[in-house]
C-alpha cells in the first residue's frame, strides 16, 4: 500500500472512532468534497478561443476553507489551448 494510502486509511480510522461512526461513513465525508470537484470539473466545457471574460464567468475554482484553494487561471487555459492546436 502506498504511504499516502496508509495514511488516509489511518486518518480516516481516527476520524470514525473519534465520531463513532463507520468507517465507509468516515470515507465518504473526507473524499466528498474531492467527488464534488471532480463531478464540476467533469461538466464544465472550455470552448476554444474564450475571452478572458468568458473564462473567469466559468466556475474555475474551489475553495476548501483551512486546507487550500483551487484555482484555473486564464494563462493556463492559453497554454493548454496552444498545445491542443499543436495535436
């Protein structure tokens, strides 16, 4: 097992006993904000050629308050679009 598996697994044993909930409980609250982003990230469409404007009306980022903020910048959307046109 990987050692970052390890300690999530660990993790979230804490966190059930500490609850007194299961751990399948456990799981699911500590990877359900991981699913959520995954799900939006899935649904939104990047045209190609979008403005700055149109890019930053799009939901890009997430934030989870205490542990980090995720964040797409129109840069990187550029870079990724030049390297798609080369393909």
């Amino acid at each position: 097992m990987h050692s970052s598996r390890k300690l999530d697994k660990e993790k979230i044993e804490e966190i059930a006993e500490k609850y007194n909930i299961s751990f399948e409980q456990a799981k699911e609250i500590v990877y359900s904000p991981y699913e959520l982003m995954k799900e939006k990230l899935g649904e939104l469409t990047l045209e190609d050629e979008l403005t700055e404007e149109e890019f930053y009306k799009k939901k890009t980022n997430f934030n989870m308050p205490s542990l980090f903020k995720l964040f797409a910048s129109y840069y990187a959307y550029k870079e990724i679009m030049k390297k798609k046109k080369k393909l």
